[in-house]
C-alpha cells in the first residue's frame, strides 16, 4: 500500500506562514492545511499546485508517494 507523504509543515514553517495565512493564499481552509499536514487529507491536483507554488517549489518537493 501506498501513502502520500508532505513537506507542507516543514515549508510553511520555513516561510514563518499560519495555517490560517496559508490557507488564506491558497483558497483553503485552515482545517483543510492541518488535514494535509497531518496526512488525513489527500489534496486535488489544482491544491496541491497552488501550495507548491506558493512555496515557489515543484509539486513533487512537496508531495511524494512512500510504500508502506
């Protein structure tokens, strides 16, 4: 089985961003940013884009696919 893994955490946190602030510049949720972060919350393909250009990185920095 296969999970998705995050940097969300480390990158908001590289960037001193809120969740709220995040999810603000995104157009999502705060509690959308912490069930990502937490990995409970797989994001569509257009949220995955818009964090990680919002963190000016390629998606794959961001998300990636770890077999358990």
């Amino acid at each position: 089985m296969s999970k998705l893994v995050n940097r969300v955490r480390e990158l908001r946190a590289r960037d001193q961003l809120s969740q709220e602030e995040l999810a603000k510049r995104v157009g999502a949720s705060r509690q959308t940013i912490a069930l990502i972060e937490r990995g409970d919350y797989s994001p569509s393909v257009l949220l995955s884009l818009k964090i990680a250009a919002e963190f000016a990185v390629q998606v794959e920095d961001v998300f990636s696919i770890q077999d358990e």
